[in-house]
C-alpha cells in the first residue's frame, strides 16, 4: 500500500511532542519507507514557510533554526 501525505500530515510528523505526532511517526516506522510519498504541493507550502521563517528571522538563532527547517524538509 503506498500513502500521500498532504501538508497537514507532514506537519504533524515533523514535531517533536504532541500525540499526534507521535502515532503517525509510530506508523510511519511500522511501515516501509517506499509507501510513504509527500506530493510537489506539500513540498512547495513546506518551502514556502521555511522562507518565510527565515524572511523574519530577527538573529542568528533564527537563521540556524530556520536552515535546520529547510533541512528537515529535504
């Protein structure tokens, strides 16, 4: 079986705390990695935001933080 996750879903799974979080990261491990696909759209409104953290960023640390967004989401 092979799922999409749409941009909700991928937010979800990249947290750190949250129940949420943490049953669809539990599945996602149970699962192969080959099933799981993020769409062009979800990638782009992922990006999106990663941009505009960074565009407001106020210091360093805001910088790294959004960096390591971009890098999750790759």
């Amino acid at each position: 079986m092979r799922y999409v996750l749409d941009t909700d879903h991928w937010s979800i799974a990249q947290q750190e705390n949250g129940q949420e979080s943490k049953d669809l990261n539990r599945r996602i491990a149970a699962a192969s990695n080959d099933e799981f696909f993020v769409s062009i759209p979800t990638f782009h409104e992922q990006c999106l935001g990663a941009h505009t953290y960074l565009s407001r960023a106020k210091n360093s640390n805001d910088l790294v933080r959004g960096y390591e967004y971009f890098q999750k989401i790759i």
